[in-house]
C-alpha cells in the first residue's frame, strides 16, 4: 500500500485504487467526469513521486513535463504528494453570447473568450459552472472564421452540468473554458485523402468542425459524412448538411435513423449505422476516419473499419464517455 | 551476416506487420478473447513491443516482464493452445509480407523460447 499526500493529509491508498478514488473517499473534492482516462477533467499534478505512464496517456507534451496526471488513472506504485494544478493558467473566462434550440433536446451555444483561444475545430474544452463542475464539449466552430466558440449540447435526464445549461445558464452570463485537446481534426497536406466522419447525437458537432475545416481548406477528395440518430428529430443539422451536400460535389451526407418517422426527409435511411457505413465505404485503406459520440457506437466502429483495412493510424475518435 | 532484425527490415517492418498481425488476432476466435477489453489503440502499441521483440529487435522485456504481463491471462485461462495459436497468426502475417520460411521459423523460435515465462511456469 501507499500513501498520498494531499493538502497536507496524508491518506493510504488501498491496494489497485486510484489517486482519485482515493480523494473522493475521504470526502476530498476532487472534479471528475468520465473516470476512464478520456476526459482530463480530473487532472492534477505531482510535486513528489513518481507518475505511472498510464496516468499520462493522451496529455500533452508539456503537461506531461510538468508531471500533471489524470487522477481517475493513476494508481500510485510510489508515494505520492499531489495537487490541483493552478487552474487559473489553464482556464479562459468567457461569456455566453448565444444560446438556441437546435432541437427538442440539444442546444447549440455560443462563448465568447476575453482572450483568443488557440484551437482545432473538432477539439474539445472543459466549460466550467464552477470550480467543481466541468464536462468536456467539442468545437463545431472554426477558429480562423467564426468570432465565437461554438458547442452542440445534448440534454440528459438529471444531468448537472446540462441541466444547469437548459435551465439557468443565459446570454450574458459567465463561465470558464479549459484549454483544447484531443487529435480529432482535420489536417492539412493531403487534399486528396478521401474521409468518412461518423457520429451519433451531438457527436456531430466535433463533425461538423472538421468539416468545415475541410471544406474551407479546399479539400478535393470525398468526404461522406454518417449522421445516426434514434429517430428524424436526432438529425438536427438534417437541413443544413443536405443543402450543403447539394453545393458541394464533393460532400456526401448520409442521415440514419433507427426508427423512420411518417414524413420524414427522403434522403434519411432507416438502417443500422454499422452496416451503412460498411455498405458505403467498403475498403477504407487509405481513407481517413473521425468516430465520435456513443462510446459504444464508437468502439465497433472503430474495429470494423481497422478490420475492413484501414491503418490504426488513420482513425481519430472522440467517445463521448461519462462515468 | 546480419541479424534477424535487420533481415526482416527493422522498425519498417514491424510498422509494417502490425496492423496485418493485429487484424488476425481481432478476427481469431481461438485468441480474440484476451483482447477485447483493451482500449485497441494502447494495444496496437504494445502489439509494436511484442513484435520487435520476437523480430529480435532491440527491447528490454525480461523474462519476468513476460510472467507479470500475462499472469492476468493465465488467470483467465491462457495455455499453450494460445501461444500455439499467436505463433501461427504470426508466421501468417510473415507470409503475406514475402518474408521466407527460415526466417519465419527463427521467429517463432524467439516467440517460444519465452513460452513458459508467458504462462507463467
Ligand atoms: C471527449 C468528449 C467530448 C464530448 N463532447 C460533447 C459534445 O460536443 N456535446 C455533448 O452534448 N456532449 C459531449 N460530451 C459529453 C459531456 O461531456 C457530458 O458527459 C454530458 O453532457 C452529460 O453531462 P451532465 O453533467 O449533464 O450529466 P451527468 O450529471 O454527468 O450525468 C447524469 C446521468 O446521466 C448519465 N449519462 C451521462 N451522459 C449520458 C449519455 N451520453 N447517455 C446516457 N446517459 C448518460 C450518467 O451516467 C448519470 O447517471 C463529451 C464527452 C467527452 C468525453
Ligand atoms: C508467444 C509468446 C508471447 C510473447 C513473446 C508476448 C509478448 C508480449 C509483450 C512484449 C507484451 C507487452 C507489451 C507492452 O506492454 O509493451 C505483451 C502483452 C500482451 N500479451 Fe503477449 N506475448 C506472447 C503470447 C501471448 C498470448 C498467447 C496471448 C493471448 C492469446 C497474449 C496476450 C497479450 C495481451 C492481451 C497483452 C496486453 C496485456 C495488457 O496490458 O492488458 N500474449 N505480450
Ligand atoms: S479523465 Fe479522469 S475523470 Fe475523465
């Protein structure tokens, strides 16, 4: 067993236990979100002891320099002393500009930063209510085109941070964005690289942003964009995406839904997503891929593509996991 | 002469056969078990490690990496029909990138001399 030290406590961390669940355990609060290593809402940082490799997993360079970790994965094998890293360094104030009904459950968001924040559409932040309260939402907006950040927010049923959002958050108002990460976004230099962008729900919106990205970067080859959703009302860029699919030759928008609705748009199939992505693009060797939303959704898609021929490297997904 | 590493075509060649060597291992039922509950793309990593090292590559796995790596397969059943399995899927994999017979035989030479290290005996 060892032990941990924090704000001046010492605690025995029981034997496979995580600094994380070590904390909260003993009443410490400590934010978290997803407890599986996909978030970084639970970053901290060690001032003595050594950090496992795996508590560092998908943080950046200059993070891991600093000996910051993810709490929900570290499972000390030394003593430890750790901290909260000095939040305000990596925190933007911003305020809320605009805020709309993109349909009857997802809201689309707009901030402001006082300062300009450096990102990749597709990227995802933390939004802050609090010092305690932060879940991670990803970039539909273009850094270089649009003034403002732009999120698409699903409601969930008793959820904190988006309950707090449909309810109280309003124009004018104030909250903190933590910085960018993740690799999920479009890269220049290869224009002709065919690309597939698969999402559920508001998996769409990290989408959206690649591409937008790709579009504007004058992107040649083809991008098919997989929108799934339970029934037509789940489609809530539907309009959008087919008037842009109908401009763009390019651009291929393939809207799917698990039950059909009476009246819904013609273009919208009712089919497994799985088996229409496999039906569209049937060898993806050499295509670029973009999975993001239902982790579930994400990890089969993720193995039948790899399995269909496409290299690991090729594939970027954002699973949009909570704990 | 050069070693076996450098006959295969070093880093190159293992960049090369993972992804082949992976895919078999996900589409195999005797083995695809063990690694399903992996984040796949730690995996493909470590699938990196375990073929540099049967290549002859440089690593620094000792044999009591092997028995702690595993113990939690063995635990869950893993025996030799497994090893005998990835042996196989590993030769296959050779095959398809032309590599020759001799050469895939000293592989699978390396992968069993750590047979019993793997399962723990
Ligand atoms: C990398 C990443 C990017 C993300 N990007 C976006 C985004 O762009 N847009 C977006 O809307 N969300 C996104 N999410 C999800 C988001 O971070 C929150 O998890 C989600 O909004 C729920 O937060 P909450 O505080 O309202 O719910 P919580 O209070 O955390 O949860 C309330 C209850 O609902 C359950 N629950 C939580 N999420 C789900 C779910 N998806 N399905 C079913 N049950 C659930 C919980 O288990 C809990 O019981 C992303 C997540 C990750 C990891
Ligand atoms: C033939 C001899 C074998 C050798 C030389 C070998 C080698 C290795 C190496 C080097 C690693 C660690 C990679 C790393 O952590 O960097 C590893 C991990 C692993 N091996 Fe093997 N292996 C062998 C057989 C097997 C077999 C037969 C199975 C199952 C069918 C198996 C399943 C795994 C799994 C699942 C992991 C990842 C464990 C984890 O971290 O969760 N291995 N192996
Ligand atoms: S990364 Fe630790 S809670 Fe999400």
């Amino acid at each position: 067993m060892t032990q941990l030290k924090y704000k001046d406590t010492v605690y025995t961390v029981p034997d496979g236990s995580s600094v994380l669940d070590t904390l909260l355990d003993n009443g410490e609060d400590i934010p978290n979100s997803c407890r599986a290593g996909a978030c970084q809402t639970c970053l901290m940082q060690a001032t003595h002891g050594k950090v496992p490799a795996a508590a560092q997993n998908g943080l950046k360079d200059t993070h891991k320099a600093k000996n910051f970790f993810l709490a929900c994965s570290c499972v000390p094998q030394d003593d430890m002393e750790v901290c909260l890293p000095d939040v305000e360094k990596l925190k933007f104030a911003a305020t809320v500009t605009e805020k709309n009904k993109l349909s009857d459950n997802v809201i689309e968001l707009k901030l402001k930063t006082d300062e300009p924040l450096k990102y990749y559409a597709g990227q995802f932040v933390t939004l802050w209510r609090d010092d305690v309260l932060g879940r991670n939402y990803s970039l539909a907006s273009l850094p270089h085109v649009d003034d403002e950040l732009i999120f698409h927010i699903r409601l969930i049923e008793n959820g904190q941070f988006t309950g707090w959002v449909a309810d109280e958050l309003k124009v004018g108002d104030r909250l903190h964005v933590q910085e960018p990460v993740g690799d999920c976004f479009y890269t220049q230099g290869n224009p002709e690289q065919s690309i597939q962008l698969i999402g559920t729900g508001t998996g769409l919106a990290p989408l959206f942003g690649i591409l937008r990205d790709a579009l504007q970067s004058g992107h040649t080859g083809e991008i098919h964009l997989f929108h799934g959703g339970l029934d037509a009302s789940g489609l809530y860029l539907h309009d959008m995406l087919t008037h842009l699919a109908e401009h763009n030759s390019n651009f291929y928008y393939h809207p799917c839904v698990v039950h059909a609705n009476e009246g819904m748009a013609s273009n919208i199939i009712e089919a497994d997503l799985l088996e229409i992505v496999s039906q569209t693009v049937s060898s993806p060797a050499g295509w670029k891929s973009y999975l993001c939303g239902d982790p579930e959704i994400v990890k089969k898609l993720r193995k039948q593509i790899f399995m269909a021929g496409s290299s690991m490297n090729d594939i970027y997904s954002d699973p949009f996991v909570y704990s | 002469m050069a070693s076996l590493y450098e006959r295969l075509g070093g880093e190159a060649a293992v960049d090369a056969a993972v992804d082949i060597f992976y895919r078999k291992v996900l589409a195999d039922d005797r083995v695809n078990g063990f690694f399903d509950d992996v984040d796949m793309e730690a995996q493909a990593a470590k699938q990196k490690g375990f073929l540099t090292m049967v290549f002859g590559g440089p690593n620094n796995y000792t044999g009591k990496d092997m028995r702690e790596g595993h113990k939690h397969l063995v635990e869950r059943g893993l025996d030799d029909s497994h090893v005998d399995a990835i042996v196989e899927l590993l030769g296959a994999t050779l095959k398809e990138l032309g590599v020759g017979d001799a050469d895939i035989q000293e592989v699978a030479d390396l992968a069993n001399s750590v047979r019993d290290d793997v399962l723990n005996r």
